[in-house]
C-alpha cells in the first residue's frame, strides 16, 4: 500500500498562484534528493521563491537524517540509472512510518520496475523530461492523498482512545476490532492488484463483510466500464438500475451511455451485461427503507470514478459511512495504480514507430488464439502483409519517407478490420493481422479487399505521391500441420513468399502441402 496522506500545507498552483488549504496558511516542507543538476532545477527555485520550505539533499543519506528534525511533506527524489539507492530508500522510510508523498522522477524504467516504486510507497513515477505544470499536479495530488491518510490515521488513534476509555463495552470493541481487520485485509487486497477487474472483485468480497450492503456498483469513466454486485444473484433489476445510475453520472448533460459502448459485468454471477434486458419489472416502492451512499473517485485529471453502495434496510451508521470514505480512499489510490501499470504495459506491447502491437505481443495474441482453436475447435486466421520493392521506397525517399510510408499503412490496415482483430508489426515492412472466429473464404475476402485497397491508396511522401502494393499470406486454424505458434507464422509466411515468387501484388491461401492463389493483380 503506498505510504501517504494528505496535507494542511500549500503548494503553488501550475499557474503560479499560491493555493491554500483550509486547514491553516502553513506551506508545504519539500525534500529535494537528487545530483547537482536535479537540485538546480528552475521548479525547486520557484517553490522556495513562493515561501515553501525546499531542502536539497545529494542523496538518500543525508535525507534520512534531516528528517528526525524536519519532517518533510513531500520528497521529491531523482531515480537514477541505478534504482537500487532508490529502492532502499523507499524502504527505510517504511521503517520510519514516514507519512511524506514521494514522487520519483527519472528515465523510462519499464513496468516491472514502476510497480515496484508504487508498492513500495512512492505515489508516483514521472518519466523525464518531467515538466513544469506536471510536477505540480502530481505534487499537488499526492498532498490531497496524504491528508486523507492523515485524517485516516488520526481516525484510528480515536479509536485506539475509545477503546482504552470504554473497557467495558467488550462487545462493541470485538466488533470494531473485526470491522478495522476486514478493512486493513480489504485495503490491502486492493493494493496488491495492478488489474481493474482484480480490484472491483476484491471490492466486492471485502465490502460485503465489512458493511451492511446489499447492491455496490463501481463505475470508470475512461474508458467506460461498471461492475455491479448484489448480495441476491437473482437480484438483476436492482443491478440495472445501478447501472443506468453509474453511466448517467458520467454523462449528465447528454444522452446517457448506453451499456454497449461500456464494458460491463455482473461481479454476483460474472456474466458479461449486453444491453436492456428485455423486461424489467416496476421501481421498488420501498424507496425511502434505502440506505444510499456515492463516493466520486479522483483516479487522474482525465479518468473519474464513482463507489456506489446500497443498504435495503435501515440507514448506515456514523462509523458505517466512516469506513466507507476510508474504503473509497484506497480504492481510489489502487485504481490510480492499476492505470498507471496499465498504461506501461501498452506502452511495453506497442510498435514505437506505427502504434501497432509490436512483435512479442503479436504472438502472445498468435498463443492465446492457438489455445482457444486447440480448446474449442475455433477457427481462427493470420494473415502477414509485406510490403512489396519497399526497398525503394527508402532508396528514393529515405528511411524518413520509408517511415512515413509504414506509419500510413498501418493506419489503412487498423480501419479495415473489425475490434476483435488485432494488427501487429512483425518485423521491418511486414505486418500481421490476427483473425479470430474467422474462416478462410472471409479471410480472403478482407485480404483481398486490403490488398486493393493498399493498391489504390495514394501515400504522402513529403508532398508527392506514392503508389505501393502488398503480398498477402494467409494461414487459418485449425491445420494437422500447424501445432505451435512458429508453425501457424511459418505457414503464413510460406503463403506470403508464394505470393512473391508469382509475381507479387497478391493474396495465397496456405493449405496442407500446397498453397492457393487467390487473387493478384500485375505489378
């Protein structure tokens, strides 16, 4: 769980004005921790010039032992290409019960290593360059989060207090004791998953121990997802409405989304939700028996989100509706963290250059379709497009041009599949498409017509004009020769080159032992 609460002191807004919180005017106490050149960033001058307090340390030292005698609110500290310092020092302030927002800044790390960051306490992970507007908001944020956590914290105290003054009432105390277990068992179940699905079902399992509720829903805005959950699994309509109530919210001015551009689920039988059902029964009449409690999630300036917990009979308690704040604070901190390892791993499977997934992803989609055709007896096709003389597309324009031309093409195949179909960059100027639930004569039909349609396309290329084609292979499953994953791409492979042996500008079928030509037009 990341280690940080909010704050009563003040940072300057990005825009360079001085925002205050209502605690007190106090501003805030940074620690800067990093080399020479990281110290003398024009940011920190700035902070200092506003009033803040800004202490520069060289390293992970000297910072922990100016902060027996100045507790810093924030420690902004530099990740260097050796993070091992860095780690170390997350774990000393562990140790210490440091309650400072710690942000990272430093060089591309991968996901592996900023998850680890954010498990180990850090609130967040800017990669350089790390501007200006971006620092301060994340700042910003992270002494929002450590004041929740103080307010969290000091919550406990009183209830240490309560317990130590009111001995007697065993009963009430057992039952505190037990509610405070579930919270910490829930809290750190969602922060021990960096997946959005993980995190909504551990939600459910601990919240329905922890308080009196009969239907939760969990709502994200980017992109639109809700997950619902009743204690009854017969209890559809109730789900519904909650579901209706999710998406307006995040849509109050227009249309209300409908659920089939939202990914939704039934976490009480986990059955994907398409649409209306088709008959509803009428509206409760026991409206006001209803306990009802919404807790908007801030996950980033872009993605919102929203807790939504019922309670059929009765009114939630002071300490009932206490917990459930405190639940939607490290829920919100969880989701923050599942997006942000979301986002490296996208970053990790994509091509640099086109977008497309790059080749390692390809055949981890190549895998999990091989699985499901062994599995179920799916059909299922790859198709691998090369590009044809690309060599002199790069003789001719360069490897810029040549770049531009990839970047275009790989636009032209995204728009001519359908959003189950994944495109990939094999390698160089040769592109893969994944089919599933595809047979080959509707596989050829989208080869051909992307092959004609690459045919007719004309390619800007610095303000000329551009005409190019492709060889298309094509290899479906299931095949008695194809077993593995370099088999099914070897299969494709053989029917692409059949294409260029024949003359390019063509589409070939690979079938056992031969291959078919399809269609080809004269180069």
């Amino acid at each position: 769980m990341t280690r940080q609460a909010g704050s009563d002191r003040t940072i300057p807004a990005t825009d360079g004005a001085v925002t205050h919180h209502a605690a007190d005017d106090r501003l805030a106490c940074l620690f800067v921790a990093g080399s020479g050149a990281f110290q003398r960033k024009k940011i920190w001058t700035s902070l200092e010039e506003s009033g803040n307090s800004v202490h520069r340390f060289t390293g992970p030292v000297a910072l922990l032992s100016a902060m027996g005698s100045t507790p810093p609110d924030a420690i902004l500290c530099e990740m260097a290409a050796a993070p091992e310092p860095v780690f170390e020092l997350l774990s000393q302030l562990a140790r210490l019960e440091s309650d400072a927002c710690v942000i990272l800044i430093g060089p591309e790390i991968g996901a592996g290593q900023v998850a680890r960051c954010l498990r180990d306490g850090a609130f967040d992970y800017l990669t350089v360059p790390a501007l200006a507007p971006r620092v301060l908001d994340s700042l910003q944020r992270g002494l929002m989060n450590r004041q929740a956590f103080q307010a969290v914290r000091d919550l406990s105290g009183q209830l240490a207090q309560v317990n130590a003054t009111l001995a007697g009432e065993r009963d009430v105390l057992q039952q505190w004791n037990m509610k405070l277990s579930l919270l910490n068992h829930l809290t750190q179940a969602l922060a021990g998953s960096l997946n959005s699905e993980s995190i909504a079902r551990s939600l459910f399992n601990g919240l329905a121990g922890l308080v009196p509720v009969d239907v939760i829903g969990l709502g994200l805005s980017d992109p639109y997802r809700v997950w619902t959950w009743s204690r009854s699994t017969v209890d559809e309509f109730q789900e519904q409405r909650v579901r209706e109530h999710l998406l307006s919210r995040f849509n109050p001015n227009a249309a209300l989304i409908s659920q089939a551009d939202a990914q939704v689920l039934r976490l009480s039988t986990g059955i994907p939700v398409s649409g209306r059902p088709a008959h509803l029964p009428c509206e409760p009449t026991q409206q006001g028996a209803r306990s009802v409690m919404t807790i908007p999630l801030t996950l980033s300036p872009k993605s919102q989100g929203l807790l939504y917990v019922e309670g059929q009979q009765g009114t939630f308690s002071e300490s009932e509706l206490q917990l459930l704040s405190m639940v939607g604070t490290s829920l919100s901190l969880a989701l923050h963290n599942a997006a942000i390892h979301q986002q490296m791993h996208e970053l990790a499977s994509r091509d640099g250059l086109t977008g497309l997934l790059n080749r390692r992803a390809l055949e981890e989609v190549l895998s999990r379709e091989l699985k499901a055709c062994t599995r179920y007896h799916e059909s299922a096709c790859l198709i691998l497009a090369d590009v044809d003389y690309f060599k002199h597309v790069n003789d001719l324009f360069g490897h810029v041009g040549g770049d531009a031309v990839l970047k275009a093409m790989a636009t032209v195949m995204q728009q001519a599949v359908r959003d189950t179909d994944s495109v990939g960059r094999y390698g160089g100027e040769e592109f893969g498409i994944v089919l599933p639930h595809t047979d080959l004569d509707r596989a050829a039909v989208l080869a051909e017509r992307l092959r004609d349609q690459i045919e007719c396309h004309e390619f800007d290329v610095d303000g000329e004009r551009v005409r190019i084609t492709v060889s298309v292979g094509i290899a479906q499953l299931p095949d008695r020769t194809i077993r593995t994953v370099p088999q099914w791409m070897a299969a494709a492979d053989a029917a692409l080159y059949a294409v260029k042996g024949g003359g390019r500008n063509g589409v070939v079928i690979h079938t056992p032992g031969r291959s078919s030509l399809v269609a080809s037009a004269t180069v």
